[in-house]
C-alpha cells in the first residue's frame, strides 16, 4: 500500500517545516487530493492512522481530506468542465478534451496547531 509511504512523507515534510515544539501542537493536517492523483482516500485515512499510531507525538492529529475533482480546460470554447464518470469531454461544446486543470493534487492544503495557529500551503 503505497498510502503508507505518502502518509510518511507528509510527517517527514513537517518534520523538515517544524521544530519539535512546534509538532507536539500539531492538531490537524488538511489535504487535497485530486480524483487522478492515484491515492484511494478511504486507504490514505487507513494508513493515516497506522502511521501516526507507531509514533507519539502525533498520535492525537486528525487528517481531513478534501477530493478535487478532475477539471479542463477547453481551448475550443474558452471555458473549465468538471469531468463525470471519467468522460473527457467539454460539457459546454462536447469536444474531447485532456487538458487537465485540477484533480491530480495530493498537497498539504493546511496544518493547524493548538492556539489557533495555522500555516496553508506547504508543498
């Protein structure tokens, strides 16, 4: 599984942002992950918390994970399609379209600490 991995990046990009203090008041960590970014969010919570279980300092942060949906851009008629059902297409004029624009993230959108301290965009 290769979540686990990805989980023990994320705590080793902390790990490189943050000092020690400041992890023992990490709270949660937000991230966004894109529908082709070849991560199953159901696995990526199971390995979360594998993970963060073998190590103590992190044992009481949360993962919240928001799901970007695959978006284009279509040069034909100027204008972004979500894509349904894995149908890239332009919604507005039909043509076949792989110009993706959103959906291949897996980025740490947001960490937050105790005592309302947040930073957004680490990678």
């Amino acid at each position: 599984m290769h979540e686990a991995s990805l989980v023990q990046n994320i705590f080793d990009i902390l790990e490189s942002k943050f000092t020690e203090e400041e992890l023992e008041t990490l709270e949660s960590i937000d991230l966004q992950v894109g529908l082709l970014s070849n991560v199953e969010p159901l696995l990526m919570k199971s390995a979360f918390e594998a993970v963060k279980s073998s190590i103590d300092k992190y044992q009481d942060v949360k993962l919240n994970m928001e799901v970007v949906d695959v978006e284009i851009f279509c040069d034909n008629c100027d204008t972004n399609s979500t894509i349904n059902n894995y149908k890239f297409a332009c919604a507005h004029c039909g043509q076949p379209n792989n110009n993706v624009i959103k959906g291949m993230e897996l980025l740490i959108k947001r960490v937050h600490f105790s005592g309302e301290q947040e930073v957004t965009g680490l990678t």
